[in-house]
C-alpha cells in the first residue's frame, strides 16, 4: 500500500519507481518528474540538476540544514 518517491517497500525492485499513475519508470529523472507538482519547479532532464546552480536563492537554507546533519546529534 506503500509507493511514492520512497519507493513500494515489498521487496521487489522492479516496481520501486512505479508513478502516481500506476506506470513504472526505468530511470529516475522519468519517476521524479511524475511527481513535480509545481510548474516552478524545473522538469529534470537527462543529467541530475547542480542545486547551487537551480536553486541559488536557498543555498542559505540548505546550508543550515546541512550543517544540523553533520552536528554532533548525528554523529
């Protein structure tokens, strides 16, 4: 009953990227695309999106974010 951008969580790999739809993509650009929900965010093409470049004005808050992640809480 599970799918999504976390995948089926039944074990079977071949049906991890399966759509909102009910189809399954091969290639995660296709699957993460299936899922955009804002015509702000950018379609993905063919090679992964360098997030400083696409996203500039939150590198702030990614860098916050990060910055949690290597904390000590985390260690």
């Amino acid at each position: 009953q599970v799918r999504g951008l976390c995948g089926t969580y039944n074990w079977n790999q071949q049906d991890e990227f399966t759509t909102p739809a009910g189809d399954v993509e091969t290639g995660v650009t296709a699957f993460a695309n299936k899922y955009r929900v804002s015509g702000e965010c950018p379609v993905l093409g063919p090679l992964p999106l360098e997030p400083c470049d696409a996203f500039s004005g939150r590198r702030e808050l990614a860098e916050a974010a990060c910055a949690v992640l290597h904390s000590p809480a985390f260690q």
